[in-house]
C-alpha cells in the first residue's frame, strides 16, 4: 500500500515538473521566434564566402581574351599631332618616295601606282587620249606611311589621274549547249566591251591638316 501510494506521488510530481518545462519551452520560443529556413540560409553565405576565393578562374567566369585598356585621350592626342607633323615633314621635304593608291572604279578596287595599265571589262563614255580623275581613292601610302580613308579620302587630300589610251572588246566567248539524240544545239558567242587606262600621277596634298 505505501508503495503505491509513493508511486502514485511521483508519477504527479514528473507530470508537473514536465508541464512546467513544456511551459517555460513554449514561452521562450515565443520571444525568439526565427523561421527554420535562416540557419541553413547563412550557413550556405558562409560556406560559398568561404570557397569564392577557392573557385578556380574559368572562361565561363571571366573571357579568355585579356582585358582592353583604353589610351589616355591626352596622351593619344599629343601622340596624333607628332605623327601628323613627321608625315607633313616628310611631304614638304618630298622624302616620300613612290605613292601607290587603292581606287574603286567601275565595281571593282585596284591598286595602282604611277604608269600603270588597268583593264576595264566595260565601255566608259569618254574619248581616247582624255584624262580622267579617279575620286573613290581609299588608300594612298609611301615608304613611311600610309593614308587610310573611312572609307575614302577626301578630294582635297589625294588626287589620282588616268588617261583612257584604248577602247576594244574581248575575245569572243562561245557558250555552246548540246543534248545528244534530241536534235538540240545552242551556240552563244559574247563579246565584252573593254577600256584601257593608263594612270598618269597621284598627288598628295602639302599638308594634312
């Protein structure tokens, strides 16, 4: 009988203590109150700091290529105006040596010098023994240097003669169609007009600017 009596005592003694416990648990938790996802979410910004200086350099995280680094516009200005002041010594001084120049003329570039012959496979509305201009000039250089035009140069810069020295066709070409056993036979002959040039100068201004 006593010991029943204690078992019964005890039983109600740890069913308040665990009442209480479960009391002051919920109390505390509803003062700090934080949702179960913040944990994991810091941990996981500590450990991706932790490994971004571990991380190895790849081309998918930074290009190949190395980085471009842009002249100072101080520095590339002073470095055009030296440049165009030895070209324009060069030309006073007439040190330049032979011009050459890349012309566009009838669909086509070519690149010429001094008495040089091109042939043109068309018929131009000029006379022989006339003197033409070629304007569309895209390129004029020397020894030393080199003009490049975006795309042409201007008239005022450059200037390049030619002289219309023939005007013929060219040889005949014969296009033939045949189909054996069906009685079928065709024969075109072509003939081009052409025109001969012969470039007389090219001129480069005295100054550039």
């Amino acid at each position: 009988m006593a010991a029943a009596v204690a078992a019964y005592v005890l039983q109600g003694t740890f069913g308040r203590l665990v009442s209480a416990c479960s009391r002051s648990v919920l109390r505390t938790s509803r003062h700090r109150t934080a949702p179960p996802w913040s944990a994991p979410r810091r941990l996981s910004s500590q450990h991706t700091s932790s490994l971004r200086g571990c991380v190895p350099k790849t081309s998918l995280g930074s290009p190949p290529w190395p980085d471009i680094v842009l002249p100072d516009p101080v520095e590339e200005t002073r470095h055009h105006a030296e440049v165009v002041g030895q070209v324009n010594e060069l030309i006073a001084a007439g040190r330049y040596g032979r011009l050459f120049a890349v012309v566009h003329f009838a669909g086509h570039q070519w690149k010429v010098t001094a008495e040089d012959l091109i042939l043109i496979e068309n018929e131009l509305d000029v006379a022989c023994g006339e003197r033409i201009r070629l304007e569309k000039v895209l390129l004029v250089g020397a020894d030393d240097f080199t003009l490049l035009g975006k795309p042409l140069l201007g008239k005022e810069l450059v200037r390049v003669e030619a002289t219309v020295i023939e005007k013929t066709e060219s040889w005949p070409k014969i296009n033939m169609k045949f189909q054996k056993r069906k009685n079928y036979q065709r024969k075109r002959i072509t003939v081009n007009p052409q025109t001969v040039l012969r470039i007389n100068s090219i001129e480069i201004a005295p100054c550039l600017c």
